[in-house]
C-alpha cells in the first residue's frame, strides 16, 4: 500500500511521545517501490545520521538522501540492481562511503557496496553512475550479515560467525578484501591464556556476531557478539584490535541480578537465567547494549529487554556499568525471534533509548541520566503497517512506517518528567507567586530578594519538568547570569542547596493524614503517597530531575561550595549527599518493616530529642521519615536502645544477643546503600574538568563529634567485642565479626576518601600539614580497630580489611602469629606497588629479627639485596647467603675501611673480609695484591693487639671494647711511664709504628724517633756504672743497647 502522509500517528495511545512525520514526501520510486512490493517481499530501511537512508525490497535498492524540510526540493534518488541471491537482502548488508563526510559529499563522490548473505559483493564507485559496478564474490566462511562504512572510503564485512575482512576498490575499481587484523603488535602470536591478559580474547568457535558499530569521530570500530566486545582503531590502510571484553563473565551475572535479584531462590535461579545480546549504540554517556534475558522455569516466561551502558576508557572497559531493565518485557517465544529487536539511541542527551521490531516502538530510560519521561510503547500494528527500519537522523530517531513512510518519535511539550501527582502540587504552591517569565523576573539592576529566587528558580524548575527547556534557561539566567560575581554564587549554592533540601524534606500534604501538619510556609513540593517508602521513591525521583534540570541549564559545573557540619564542601557533593540520605532512608524503612518494635523505639527517641511533636492522625515513623536530612539521627538512638536491651535481658536469653546483630544489620545496611549510590552515581556528582580545587570532602557516613558516623561505629566495636564477644558461641561470634567488619571498612572508607579529597587538590603547606595529621590519625585508628580482632585470632576477617587498608603491621603480626611464611610471600608479590618488603624487612630489624630477615626465598633476594643497601652491616650476611663473596668482600672491606671507634670491629671486619675474598672468584693477581692490603693493615693492628695488659689495666682499658687507635696514639702508650715493664720489644714496636704515620697527621718523625730513643735512654740507670768499667761492657744489658741490636738484625 502507498504511505499515507500524516501529521501524527497512534496519538490516542501514546501520552508522553508525539510520531510525527520526518522531512518531506518520499520520492516517487520509493512509493513505487512499496506499492508494487508482493506480500511476501522483506522491505528493510536504514536511515543514516548522514541524512541519507536506502530500502531493500527483493533485489532493488533505492538510496535517497532525505529532505529535513516539509516542502520537497531537488532531492537526489537512485535505483540500484542488487546481485541475485537465494536469501533475502536487508539494509544491513549496504552501506555508503565517500572520502569527505557524506552530509558533505557530491553524488558522483560516494561509493556503494551490497553484499548478498553468500558472499556476492557489487560495488558502484560512483553514485552518479548506477549501471557502472564491478562484482567480487567475497570468502566469509559463513553468511555475511552486516557492510559498514570505515575510514578512507573502506569497508568493513562480517559474517554471522564473527569473520571480519576489511574491503575497498583498487585503482581499476575492483574490489579487493583482506583478514582484519586482530591482536596486533606484542600480542601476535601468542596464546589465547596468556593474550586475555592483555585484553585480547581469541572468539570461542560458536561466537555469533550481533553487532557492528563504526564511530567516525574517534576512528574506532566496535563488534558485539555473543561472548565478547571488541575495538579497533582503523586508520585508512590499517587497523589494530585495542581491546576484547568478555560480555559474559562481567555482564551476564550483573543483567540476572538486576531481573530477578530480589527472589529468595536468587542463587538457584540465576544458574538457568539466559542472556543474549542484540545491539549496541554510543551515546554521550557511553557504549549502550541492548540485551535481553529469560528463564525458562519463569511462568510465564517473558523476555526482559535491558540497557547496558558501558564507559570505554580508551584501552579498556570499565568495571563501572549501569543496568537498566526496560519495562519493555513480551513473552518468550525463541532466541532468534528476540533478535528482531533493534536500538535506536539519539547521541544527545542520550538518556532515552528506543528499542524498535516490526511490529512496535518502545521508548524507555538509559539508566544513565536522572530519569525522563516513563516508558512508552507505540504501536504500529494497523493493517498493512510495520517498521521496516530506522536510525537516528537530526539528533532525533527516525523510523521508516509502511504507511506513514519517515516518521520521528519526539516528547511531547506537555509531558512532565516528575512524579504524577507532583505536577499540580507544584504547580499550586507557586500560585502565590506572580506568574513567572523573562519579562517579568526583575532585572539585575533591581536586586531579588533571597527568598524570591528560591521560588523563581523552582518555577523554573517546573518549566524544565514540562520539556520547557528554553523557558527555563531564559528565568536561569535572568536570576543567576553567568558573568555573576562571587556574592551572586554563594547565593546560587544556598538556594540550590535549600531547594534540594525542600525536595527531599519535604511534607506530603496530599496525603490527608498530613493536612493538618503541613505548615503554611511549607516550600510547596507536597507528594501524594500514602506510603512512606513510596514517598521517599518519589522524593528521589524528584532529586534526580532537579539534578537534571541544573545539568541542562548549566547551573551544575557553577555550583561551588556550602558549609556543613562546620566544614566546607562542594555543593554537588552536598546534593549527593541528600541523595544518599534517601536511599538510606528507604534501607531504614525496609529494617522498620522487619523490626518494628526496635525501629520505632529508637524513632521516639529521636523525635523526643530534637522536641518533635507526633499528630495524632500520624505515626512516630510518618513525622521521623519526613525529614529525610535528619535520617542519620537514628544510629545513636538505635544504640541507646541496644545497650538498654542489653542491660535488662539476661545473657543467656535470646533477646540478648539479638538485638545487637539487628542493629549491626540496621547501621551497616544504611551505611552501605549510601555508600553505593554515592560509588555508583559518582559521574552525576563530579567537578567539571577545570573547577577550581575542592575543600576537604567529608562524607556524613564519616562524620565525627558525639553521634556522628564514626563515633557510632567506634562504640558498637567495644560493645561487640567487650559486651558480646566474650559470651557468645562460635556461630555467634562468626556472626558478629562479619557484621563488624562491614562496620569498619565503612568507617575506614571514610577516612579513604578523605584523604583522596586532599590529595586531588594537589596539597601544599597547610593542606600538606592537614593531610600528614590525617593520615597519621587514620593508621592510629586502623591499627586500634584492627588489633582487638588479630588478639582474637579472627585472622580470616582482620585479613580481609589490612589487605584492603594496606595495614602492613597488622598483616606482618598477623603471619608471624600464625608462622605463615606463604602469605607474606604472597604479600611481598600482592603490594609490590607499596614496598610491602621494605616495610617487612624494616619491621624484622626493629624487631630483632635479623635470623628472619637474612632467610628470604631466592624470589625476594633482589629486594632484600636493594634494602639492605642502606643497612651495610647486614648485607655481606646475605651476599654469603646466595654465594656472591665478592660483594660480601667488598662491604666487608669498605666497612672495615670506615670503621674508626672499635678496635675488635675493625679486625673482625678485616679477617671477614679476607675470608670471603679468598672465597671469591676474583683472578689471581687482583686476589693476592686485596689480600696483601688486608694483611699489611692487619699487621697495624697487631700493634694494638699486643699492648701489655698490666698499661691497658693501668689506662683502664677493656681490650675488647677499646678504641681503634693511631699510629702516634699507640708509640706514646708504648713509651710512657706508665708502660713499667717496658723492654726493647716495645720500644722496637713504637720505632716501627713511625712508619704508620701520615704526613697529614702534622707529626715529625725524627723528633719523635728522637724522643723514643730519649725514653729508651732513660730506662736504664746509667749512674750505677762506674768510671773503670769498660763503657760498652756496661751498656750491653741496657734497653737501648738492645733495641740497637734489633735494629742491627731485622732493620
């Protein structure tokens, strides 16, 4: 049948989406084309973001390039004959190429290629000339099931078995094919255990591709296929594979989880869950799959259709992705009937997606931004209708309608994004205010009051939520220009900052039990829940699409700092913070349910301490719920509760021990789905690329003073392992561990991210100063919460947080407690990055340790041998240790050398040092002229060796501790008067000991070889001899006589 051109299509039964018709008429051979077309022909449509689109139907193909305005022009169309073939063709298997971009591009400049599924390639070098082709017939292996257009006026073919060649006409027109190249580079050649290392996994034999996606703007080539996402970069004459990533391990666990996590019998059921994938697209928040997941044993069984998105981080994808599961879930009727099912994803914002078959479109949520319009079918089931095709054209998704031939599918103006019934309570409670537009916001010469643009700017915010967007810009700018002055931002972050606080505080006064409690004041946000845990779901909504409309108006990257808890912090991590405190708002709501009677104890305590009065038409948890910024008030109540539950139940009752795995339930719970929201919707919240520095970030989960986070989580740790622990039984206390580590990696992720804060502002001076106490604050506190339970023995659990706190201390006691030389190995390889052997090895010298510390396995030998650089007194033990003797000679030498205070230690350094160079493998001639050094030296020392023991007693000298003396040093005590029993030995020595004498030593020789003689001289007595006796006769038995002798024999 002929299209019939309408304005809007199935607009009874879309509410959120207009269709409309896209560009003008179609030409006149398209709508020959369909209304010739036999019912059994496969009419297939490809619309390109280029403006181009082309239809398959049997074996024509008619390329157009689509007119963007209502009333046609000259619009280029050409008809093309495809090769025959014995399967039906699709649009999948053409594709358009040109050197300049093809919105640019003259028609006699762009090439077209068709491939039939078995391989028949015909390609037309020129558009301009459709009788002028050449044929190839092209080896895949399989059928072919995708042509897309790459770099440089080339191809890229793929078979359904993942064979990838790379196509492109030679000089005579002729198409010529070749392998694309996979796992390029260092990685060529090498097994698939070892290449999946690096990123590049080999495809498993039954790999099916699903799709092929070329993004022109960073040159890179994406495939997906059953088990796995590639990327190359493609150059004009080359490619290489950057990276393969296994689909099924990282996401199939993930998309289970996200369907059917929340069932009892989840860990049974995920086991048979199936996934498979049918498309990918990128968009401006990342890589978008489009999967789909079934279990057989569902009844029924229905096919859930979910949005992967992906961040790729240039060599590799980041284990940071979202899940979204569409609402969009028909019965299960066969894997291949899912794959009918294609996505179409405008680049921008890139948050609504639409998956689209023959018979409907379905819009629906990325996941990615903080919500839009609610998932939409629309159909397109009338008689002799159907979608043939689509793509994204002018930003917008486009589809090609049997009847209604282009058509887009746009939001309509009228649809909000907020919650049903926040629309008109909005919309009421700015009725007071004067009716809002760029003409009537005062100007900037008239100054507006606080409180005024607080009201302004959420007015503003509702025409954001009705699709306003250009309404809302114009009063933003008005109220906050972007060339402000620093007063004018510090009012931005207040009034962003009270009205996320209105939004996630705010009073339901559409519920009627609050009517009477709303105060008149109220900011006007009312939400019409009855019950509290859809209440806070509908606050959260309502943060994310004020989230949403500060990023579109360009108030996000303005937002600079407020002061909270007595400290600056960034304003969007203050918003975030709201956010959390919800999400751990509905955490608390869930425990309430489950524990009512403890919750509300510790809900009625809170209340009565902040003087919170309860309605009679309401409950403690209505009036505590409410004000969702005050949520973290519950934890100090919940231990007040605890520790009176515990003083009045007996130990060995049930209660006893019950309520304090309860509350560790309750905090860590909170604590956690906070810390969560906080990891995964981190992007949301962070700093434009050139922000100005940010103050210290201290989350609330971290917060100190007397019922902060931290001072809570520090008093469950005594009461758990004074109180409980010593009492309770080994399941018991297998429990409470578990629950106490969670605690404290909560508690130690605090200070993680404080640090991490200070860090990233670059830190200098003060901030230096303040990081350095910080951290030195947080190993203090990590070693105090850690060390109770390595007392215990828990080792498994105090394991656990040192490994992942890098407290080496801990994990060295930890394995010398338990002797487990294994793990410290495995630590040593673990935290090579953080010098865990050096930290080892110091930790055994202070400890005395040295036995330990020269005993490492041959694998830490080179480290050990790096350390002990530092500690030469030890490391000839090691050289000894692995046989290096020559090292160990030559810090032995050098040791010995610079030895100056003992004279024991430099003669044992000495002999050691001879020892190991007669061990050594030096040559011969080197080995004898070191030996002969130490020898002389030690000849040296034997002067000091052989003083008389009565003259050291005499000086009070220890041998064994004396100093190491001189030369000048040992003639005087060799010839002093103490020396009583000296003799010609003596007085020989210090006569040879002149030898020894530098010349620096500023001493002259001959006057003290005079002076050894004078002293000689006057040893004996020379007045006894008398006249008559024969001189030398006389003399003979004199000392000095004797040393003459001495001299005379051995000079």
């Amino acid at each position: 049948s002929t299209p019939t051109r309408v304005q809007s299509h199935a607009a009874a039964e879309s509410i959120n989406y207009d269709v409309q018709t896209f560009g003008s008429s179609l030409p006149v051979k398209v709508m020959e084309a369909l209304t010739m077309a036999d019912a059994d022909d496969q009419i297939s449509v490809k619309v390109n973001e280029s403006g181009w689109a082309w239809m398959v139907c049997g074996e024509r193909l008619i390329i157009w390039k689509i007119c963007q305005t209502a009333v046609a022009k000259m619009s280029v169309c050409k008809e093309l004959q495809l090769p025959s073939s014995d399967y039906n063709y699709t649009a999948d298997l053409v594709a358009m190429a040109s050197a300049a971009p093809l919105e640019t591009a003259a028609v006699q400049s762009i090439s077209v290629l068709a491939v039939a599924a078995e391989g028949t390639a015909r390609l037309w070098p020129s558009l301009a000339q459709e009788g002028n082709y050449t044929e190839t017939d092209v080896d895949l292996g399989d059928l072919c099931n995708s042509v897309v257009a790459v770099r440089g006026g080339s191809f890229v073919l793929s078979s359904e078995k993942t064979r990838l060649l790379r196509a492109s006409a030679d000089s005579s027109g002729k198409l010529q094919y070749r392998a694309l190249q996979q796992g390029q580079g260092v990685l060529s050649g090498i097994g698939r255990r070892v290449s999946s290392l690096f990123g590049i996994l080999s495809p498993p034999a039954n790999d099916t591709l699903h799709s092929v996606l070329w993004v022109g703007g960073a040159s890179c080539l994406y495939t997906l296929t059953s088990s796995s996402l590639c990327k190359w970069e493609v150059d004009d004459s080359w490619e290489h594979q950057i990276l393969s990533w296994d689909v099924q391990r990282a996401l199939t666990e993930s998309i289970a989880d996200a369907i059917w996590g929340s069932e009892s019998n989840y860990e049974e059921m995920k086991e048979g869950a199936n996934v498979t994938y049918l498309d990918m697209k990128l968009s401006q928040a990342g890589l978008v799959v489009l999967a789909a997941a079934w279990h057989p044993s569902d009844t029924p069984c229905l096919a859930y259709f979910c949005l992967v998105t992906l961040q790729d981080n240039g060599a590799a994808i980041s284990d940071q992705f979202t899940v979204e599961v569409t609402k969009y879930n028909p019965p299960f009727q066969s894997e291949e009937a899912l794959q009918a099912t294609r996505l179409v994803l405008p680049r921008s914002p890139g948050s609504t997606a639409f998956l689209y078959n023959e018979e409907l479109v379905f819009a629906c949520w990325t996941g990615t931004s903080w919500g839009g319009l609610p998932d939409e079918k629309i159909s397109f089931n009338s008689p002799g209708d159907g979608v043939r095709g689509g793509g994204c054209c002018a930003n917008l998704p486009v589809f090609f309608s049997q009847n209604s031939g282009l058509v887009a599918v746009v939001a309509r103006e009228s649809a909000s994004i907020l919650p049903e019934t926040m629309e008109d309570s909005l919309c009421s409670s700015l009725a007071a205010a004067p009716e809002v537009s760029a003409m009537e916001t005062p100007t900037r010469a008239e100054p507006v009051a606080h409180e005024d643009k607080t009201k302004l700017l959420k007015a503003a915010f509702l025409q954001f939520c009705r699709n306003d967007l250009v309404g809302a810009q114009t009063v933003t700018d008005e109220l906050f220009p972007a060339d402000g002055d620093g007063e004018e931002g510090a009012e931005l972050d207040s009034v962003v900052t009270r009205i996320n606080l209105d939004l996630v505080d705010d009073y339901p006064a559409s519920d009627p039990r609050w009517a009477e409690s709303v105060p008149d004041e109220s900011a006007g946000f009312p939400l019409t829940s009855l019950i509290i845990l859809h209440q806070l779901e509908d606050k959260m909504k309502a943060h994310g699409c004020f989230m949403d409309f500060l990023l579109q108006v360009g108030l996000l990257d303005r937002l600079g700092q407020v002061t909270v808890r007595s400290s600056a912090m960034a304003t969007r991590l203050l918003l975030c913070e709201h956010a959390e405190k919800l999400q751990a708002a509905m955490v608390l709501k869930n425990h309430h349910t489950k524990h009512a009677e403890l919750v509300n104890r510790a809900i009625s305590i809170a209340l009565q301490r902040n003087n919170a009065a309860v309605p009679p038409s309401l409950t403690a948890a209505d009036v505590f719920f409410r004000e969702v910024s005050q949520i973290s008030s519950v934890f100090d109540c919940l231990l007040e509760e605890e520790e009176r539950s515990l003083k009045e139940n007996p130990v060995d009752s049930v209660q006893w021990a019950e309520v304090v795995l309860t509350v560790n339930s309750i905090i860590k719970d909170i604590l956690q789905a906070a810390g969560q929201y906080r990891e995964t919707k981190a992007f949301m919240y962070r700093a434009s690329e050139n922000a100005a520095a940010e103050p210290e970030y201290i989350p609330w989960t971290a917060s100190g003073g007397v019922s902060g986070v931290r001072t809570v989580i520090s008093r469950q740790h005594e009461v758990i392992l004074r109180s409980v622990y010593p009492h309770a039984d080994s399941e018991l206390r297998g429990a409470l561990c578990e629950q106490l580590v969670a605690l404290l990696d909560i508690y130690l992720g605090g200070y993680v991210a404080q640090l991490t804060s200070l860090q990233q502002q670059r830190p200098s001076g003060a901030q230096q100063e303040r990081y350095n106490s910080l951290e030195m604050e947080y190993s203090q506190r990590r070693s105090e919460l850690l060390a109770p339970l390595l007392d215990l023995g828990q080792y498994q659990w105090v394991a656990a947080l040192a490994e992942k706190y890098c407290d080496f201390d801990i994990l060295v006691q930890m394995c010398e407690q338990t002797d487990n030389q294994n793990r410290l190995q495995h630590y040593m390889t673990k935290f090579t990055d953080q010098n865990f052997a050096d930290f080892l090895f110091r930790w055994y010298m202070e400890k005395g340790k040295r036995g330990k510390l020269l005993s490492q396995p041959a694998a830490q030998h080179q480290q050990l041998a790096s350390f002990l650089q530092s500690h030469q007194h030890l490391s000839w033990l090691h050289h000894i240790h692995i046989h290096d003797y020559r090292s160990a000679h030559r810090t032995l030498y050098n040791q010995a050398n610079m030895e100056t205070r003992y004279f024991v230690k430099k003669k044992t350094l000495l002999a050691l040092s001879k020892l190991t160079l007669l061990a050594s493998d030096l040559p011969e001639d080197e080995l004898n002229k070191q030996v002969d050094d130490i020898v002389e030296q030690e000849r040296f020392l034997l002067h000091q060796e052989t003083l008389p023991r009565q003259l050291l007693e005499e000086k009070q000298q220890n041998p064994d501790t004396m100093p190491l003396l001189s030369a000048h040093n040992l003639i005087q005590l060799y010839v002093c008067d103490d020396n009583r029993r000296a003799n010609e030995y003596d007085f020989k020595k210090a006569l040879d000991l002149l030898e020894y004498i530098d010349g620096e030593d500023a001493v002259d020789t001959d006057s003290l070889k005079c002076e050894i003689f004078g002293k000689a001289l006057r040893r004996d007595d020379w007045s006894s001899a008398d006249g008559t006796d024969d001189p030398l006769e006389a003399a003979k038995d004199s000392i000095f006589v004797k040393i003459l002798l001495k001299l005379i024999q051995e000079g």
